[in-house]
C-alpha cells in the first residue's frame, strides 16, 4: 500500500502527462540529446581533464551537491508546511526529499560517464572519475544537510519589471498587451542578483593574457546572450499562463502566438541588429565567422521554439481546443 504523498505524487504526475500529452516525447528527446552529448569527443576530453584532477571533481560535485541540497531542504518544509497533507498524522523523510534532485544528478552523470566509456573512454580514467563523483556526492549531501538556512523575506520581485506607463490607445481591450508579459518576467529573471553571478562567470573565463579590450568584450558578450536567452524563454511560462487565462474565449492560434511572440521577436531583431551594427570590434563572439548566419541561425531557433511552446500551451490551455482543432476548422463557423 503505497502512502498518502506517494499517491499524492502519483496524481500530480498522472495529470501533468494528461495536461501535457507532448512532455513524454520531450523527455525522450531530452534524453537522446543527453545521450548523444555524452557520446562526443568534447564531453570525452571533459571526463578526461576530470579524471586527471580528480580532488578537482570531487571539489565541484560536493559544491554543487551541497547548494542543491541545502535548497530542496528548505523548499521542501517550506512546500510540506503548506500542503493540504500536513494536518494528517502522516510520517515523512525530509532526507530524502532534501537530496531527490542531487541524487538525479549525480545518477544522470554515471550514466553519461557509462555511454562515455562506450564511446571510446578509457575505463581506468572512467573508474577514477567515477571515484571522485561517489566521495564529493557523499561529502555534498553531508555538508548540504547541516547547512544553517534562514528563510527568505517575501519581497515582491514585480519591482524589477518596471514596463513604460501605458500610452492612451493601448487602454483599449486588445491582446497586443501579452507581449509585454515575457519582457516582465525577463526583466525578474535579469535582476542585478543573478545578472552579477553572470558576469562573475564571464570574468573567471577571461584569460590571464588578455587585455582589458578583450576582458571587456567577453563580459558584454555573456550579458548580451543571456539576455536573447531569457527573452527566448520567458515566452514559454507566460504563454501557458494566458492561455489558461484565456481559455473560456474564441480565440484562434494564431491570433494567440502573435500576441505573444511579437514584442519578444522584435525587441531580439533590435538587439541583434544594434550588435552587428556596431559591435563587431566589441563583440566578437557574436559576429564571427560569419554574423549573417548567426543571426539568422538564432532568430530561427528562437522563432520555432516559441511558436512551438505557444501552440503546445494554446492546446493545454483548454483541453477541448485539441478536439477541436482535430475536428478541423469548419466548426468555428
């Protein structure tokens, strides 16, 4: 007889996949790409360099196994405190709660690790690897337990989506106004706390001999990317949150993406554009070899992951839209 949360658990998944009929084929495709990724000669010489300084790996999974546990320790009292369960007599294991997601990754990279040695990496190199992942997991998962934490004030993060005051023609009901939703919560996702770790980031990956130019140049590429990504990704939860708010109307797909997708696509044709404009002594990450072609080959990509994440929350918005587009558009008339 399976618990009360583990029945729980089993429902929440049971109606995301009916919810989300496509998340199985994104799983599987995920874990082909995962596969073919750890199959390739980068992430070979990666595992190589790992297992030549295994106090080194050891050293980066305990950091990562630490920061992961300490935070599903907190949000799992956080989320156990509030559940509709907690007034029931019922038995839980905060431990096991606390390193569910470490544990995935740490499984996650034997296996990859495994598909490695089936590629061509040496089982010695594989076996110390392998060594050094065990003990930092293990010193991660000790250290991220007795971690002291405090739990954060709620401060409203509305406060770094400040959007231009709204002109008088756009008073009016129109749906253009969903596209401002993504840049609201890209403009959450970019606030200074994580934008500075980003640029902590891109410093460490200067080189000693570069020059203040370069340095420079390194850094305004890293922001500039991250910026194209969280606008490229914001419009995803945005579209399933209208959709569901929208629901009860007529309205069409197509209708919908544009609404959403248009501020998004055009604030990134703007951004690309001032960069090969003018950037190209400044940015040379983003205009070599060819910048045409990386303009183009990231305005695709951002283009079709949108509308794709756009049409799949359009059908989970309201589960009788996918009977109804099978049926075929005449029944709108």
């Amino acid at each position: 007889m399976l618990s009360p949360r583990c029945r729980s658990r089993w429902l929440q998944c049971r109606n995301a996949l009916r919810r989300y009929p496509a998340l199985w084929p994104s799983l599987i495709l995920l874990a082909a790409a995962g596969a073919a990724i750890a199959r390739s000669r980068a992430a070979q010489g990666l595992f190589r360099a790992g297992a030549a300084h295994p106090l080194l790996s050891a050293a980066c999974v305990a950091l990562a196994c630490a920061v992961l546990t300490s935070r599903g320790r907190r949000r799992a009292e956080q989320r156990w405190s509030r559940s509709w369960l907690a007034a029931l007599p019922l038995s839980h294991s905060l431990p096991a709660a606390s390193a569910r997601v470490p544990l995935t990754g740490l499984g996650a990279l034997t296996a990859a690790i495994a598909l490695a040695v089936s590629a061509g990496l040496a089982p010695s190199a594989a076996m110390r690897l392998l060594l050094a992942v065990a003990a930092g997991g293990a010193t991660g998962l000790t250290i991220g337990w007795f971690l002291p934490h405090t739990p954060r004030p709620a401060t409203p993060a509305s406060r770094y989506a400040v959007l231009r005051r709204p002109r008088r023609a756009e008073l009016r009901g129109s749906l253009w106004g969903l596209g401002h939703w993504a840049i609201a919560r890209s403009q959450v996702w970019g606030r200074p706390k994580i934008t500075a770790r980003q640029v902590c980031l891109a410093a460490l990956a200067v080189p000693l001999d570069a020059s203040a130019a370069q340095g420079l140049a390194i850094v305004a590429t890293t922001l500039i990317a991250a910026y194209l990504v969280r606008l490229s990704t914001a419009v995803i939860p945005t579209a399933f949150q209208a959709a569901r708010w929208l629901a009860p109307t007529p309205l069409g797909a197509t209708r919908f993406t544009s609404a959403v997708l248009w501020v998004a696509v055009l604030r990134q044709l703007l951004v690309i554009t001032g960069v090969l404009a003018g950037g190209s002594a400044l940015f040379p990450a983003l205009t070599r070899p060819h910048p045409a072609a990386w303009a183009a080959g990231w305005m695709g990509i951002s283009s079709v992951v949108g509308v794709a994440g756009c049409a799949l929350a359009y059908l989970a918005g309201a589960p009788e839209r996918a009977g109804f587009i099978r049926r075929g558009w005449s029944t709108r008339r």
